[in-house]
C-alpha cells in the first residue's frame, strides 16, 4: 500500500502531464524497499492501435538494463568457480590489433568487460523483423569487434564487452544466458514477469510486428512520433535483450546483492572512476561523493528508456520503464520520485557523462587520409575553416561543412551526413560521425556510421571504424 513517505504529491497528475509534454505512449514505475514493492504505477497505453492501457503488470524491454542482469550472472558463476573474474578470456572471445600496446596483455579480463575497460569500441547493430527467429543476421558484428585499446586503460562502454560476458558465460556453464538470467536470478528473486530475447517469450505472449505492436501484458515499441517497432534482434543481446515490469527492475536492483553474499561488496565497491563524481563497477553505475551513495544503470534504445536505482543507504530502489524512444519522460519522472525519496538527488548521480566540450585548439588548415572500414579504405578529407567549422569530403561524394568540436577525450569532433560506401552502412546508417585526436602529427581514431534518432524509419545501427588523416 503506498502512503506519502513513498508517493509524491499528485503523482498522477505529474505522470499523466509527462506523456503529454514528451510525447510518450506509455510508462511504468515502481519503489522497492526491502523484499516489498511500496508503490507501483502506470499510465498511457501498452498498445497504441488497440488501446490497451499500460498496467504495473506490462513487460517492458530494458534494453541497457539487461547489462545488471548480465553482470550479475557472471558474479555468480565466479563465485561458483566457473569463471575467473581475473584471468583474460579464452582466445576467441576478443582479438587485438596493431593500436593496443604490444607490451600489454592480448587479452582483457571478465572483470575488465564488467566495467567497460576491455579495449572493444561503442558499437550497436539492431534489425527489425516480424519474425522471431530471421536468420542470420545482415552485419557481422565480428568485424568490428577489434580492440582499438589497451585492455584495462580507459573507459568506453561497449555492447560487444558485454556480448563476449554472455558467450562466456554460456561456454562456461554450458546454460543458455537466457536459462541463466531465469534460473540464477528471476526465480530466486521472483521476478515473474521477466523475459530474455528479441521477443518476450515464444509463443506466449507473443511477437510485437509493426501491425500488432504487443501481446497482452507486453509493451509495443514506438518511435518519437508514435510509429511502432517490429520485433528487434542484435548481435549484443547479453547487452540489451532482457525484459521486465517496473517492479521486477525495482526487486533486482534492491536485493541482486542477496544472490552473490560475501561477493556483494566486491560488487558494488569495485567501480574505477569514470568522472568527477561516478564510477563504473560490476555493471552499475556507482556514485560518489557527498551525499548518499547511489548505484544505477539505465538503458535507450530504439522505443525503450529505461533506468534503475539503489541507495542502500535508505533501503529502497526505484525503475521507470517507458516504450517510446528518447529519454525525457523516463528522467522527468525520475526526478519527480527521487526528488521526494532522497532529498538533495541529483541525475548526475546516475548519468554516466564522461565527455566534456572544450575550446577547439586546431588550426585553420587540410588534413588528408582514410578511414579503414570492412571493405576496404575510403579517402576522407578534412578542411579545418574560421568558426569552428571543418569541410569534410568522402570518397566521390560532393564535400560538406559542419560544425566542429572538441571534448576532453578528442580534439577534433564532427557529424556530418555523410554515408560511407559499405554494405553494413547502407542497412541504416546515413550519417557519418569523426572523434579524432591530435596524436605524432596526425588525427587518429574512430569514424562512425550510424543514425540519429528515429524520426524517419527506425533506430540505425553504430559501426565504428578506424580513421586517420595527416597534414595535406
């Protein structure tokens, strides 16, 4: 039963306002102390064409959330000693190239993985089918899952860490991950309505298609203008393929330290700084600072947002899940239950910003080179301009001027609509995307195919590839 300790003055009121203002089908929330859900809400519709409201009950993808789910796994096979958090994984689970350092090891940890530090680049790769199960899947996520850095030195967060964890696992166990998260943690933790996979379960409840977005008790997809997605298959599904009601989030983000014991502090103590004021440990965000520690993960993607908090300090947690694309209704009611459950929060505390904008230091002048991508180099020119501004050329295409940037981890950063000549980009990824750093003379790192948003068609894939370019 919710009373005021637990439920914000004219919650329903403020909720039904934030669908409005922002656009969004559906969201589901719930406040967890302890073993019991002390407040559980819904509103909006699970399925738009059908009008079918949203209820505490629905199943919501979790998308980035999977990866607590995931990490948690992996902690107890450790604990169990089927895996080695510290040992670096089996030949085969990742590979090296020439930009790691020779003298570092070739392979990272698991536990290197669990907090995003094992050497992989940012990378997604979503496709949309009405089917369960279409096939193979149109981009090999294996050629781009190269290590661009030294295993243990920096943090990137990376879908194809957390893919590599999930193969491990199931090499490990011999267990599917799915058959895992269930076993392992569901049941334990009694988290009835969770599901594994590109769907929520075959054949009940049933496949979301774009005619028939959900089945009864799961939430369809949309886009930012409503349009519905099919259902989504990925190469990463150990990073982004679970689901879930608001209180099954709420129950595992309170009481998952339950299921790993004397491993529970390691758990959530082990975070390395990611900035001034959070850390990323065994697959939560955990804060620092003054104030009461906070650990969370969210999760976005295409017709998903989604995010769970714990302060163990006051014993209680709290997951709003919400089916339509773009954060802003699932942080606006974030703020409004945090906002009353533990004075003085702050969303820094559970946003894992880890780049920062700073003055462009390069000079007016022509940079020359390549990007290196599956199929071969592509000629890219750039052409640094007053106002912060660069000319960019790309193969044959006629040139573009954009803004241009720096940040604390790049010196040159720029989006253009570029799209680059390959076959993987041309799935859906128009735009092209440069972060390159001054480094010896030349500009090195990475050029991105991906898409921004989902305003036209649906959420692209994020294909990074190696880029350098020298003075022209």
């Amino acid at each position: 039963m919710a009373d005021a300790r637990n439920e914000p003055s004219g919650l329903d009121a403020h909720c039904a306002r934030i669908l409005t203002e922002h656009g969004c089908a559906s969201l589901s929330l719930a406040v967890a102390r302890g073993d019991e859900l002390v407040l559980t809400r819904a509103y909006g519709f699970a399925d738009t064409a059908a009008r079918r409201p949203a209820t505490p009950e629905t199943v919501y993808g979790l998308a980035s959330v999977t990866k607590a789910f995931t990490a948690t796994a992996v902690q107890l096979a450790a604990f169990d000693g089927s895996l080695d958090l510290d040992v670096p994984v089996p030949a085969g689970f990742a590979q090296g190239d020439a930009d790691t350092d020779a003298e570092a090891p070739a392979l990272p940890t698991a536990r290197q993985l669990l907090r995003h530090r094992g050497g992989f680049p940012t990378y997604y790769d979503f496709h949309y089918d009405a089917r369960r199960d279409p096939g193979p899947l149109p981009i090999e996520c294996d050629r781009y899952r190269a290590l661009r850095r030294r295993p243990g030195a920096e943090f990137e967060y990376s879908n194809l860490g957390y893919r590599e964890l999930g193969r491990l696992l199931e090499t490990a166990t011999g267990r599917s991950l799915g058959d895992l998260l269930h076993e392992r943690i569901a049941e334990p933790l009694g988290l009835t309505g969770f599901r594994f996979g590109p769907t929520p379960g075959s054949p009940a409840p049933g496949s979301p298609t774009p005619d028939r977005p959900a089945a009864d008790g799961v939430a369809g997809r949309y886009t930012v203008d409503g349009r519905a997605y099919g259902s989504c298959h990925t190469n990463h599904p150990a990073a982004t393929a679970a689901w879930a009601t608001a209180g099954d989030v709420a129950l595992f983000a309170r009481n998952a330290s339950s299921l790993l014991g004397s491993a529970a502090a390691d758990a959530h103590d082990d975070a390395l700084p990611i900035n001034d004021r959070l850390g990323y440990g065994l697959g939560r965000v955990v804060s620092h600072g003054p104030g009461p520690v906070v650990h969370s993960h969210g999760g976005g993607m295409g017709g998903v947002a989604a995010m769970m908090v714990d302060v163990p300090e006051h014993e209680l947690s709290v997951a709003v899940l919400t089916n339509s694309t773009g954060k802003a209704a699932r942080d606006a009611v974030l703020d409004l239950l945090m906002a009353h459950l533990v004075p003085g929060f702050d969303r820094e505390l559970v946003s894992p910003v880890t780049e920062f904008e700073r003055p462009m230091a390069l000079a007016e002048g022509a940079w020359a080179g390549a990007i290196d991508t599956v199929e071969g180099s592509v000629a890219l020119s750039a052409t640094m301009t007053a106002g912060q501004q660069v000319r960019l050329r790309l193969g044959d295409l006629p040139p573009v001027t954009v803004p241009a940037t720096a940040t604390n981890r790049c010196d040159l950063r720029a989006v253009a609509p570029l799209q680059l000549p390959t076959v993987d980009a041309r799935l859906n990824s128009p735009s092209l995307g440069l972060e390159l750093q001054l480094c010896d003379g030349d500009l090195t790192g990475r050029a991105v195919a991906y898409k921004n948003g989902d305003r036209e068609g649906h959420l692209g894939s994020f294909l990074p590839h190696a880029c350098t370019l020298g003075p022209a």
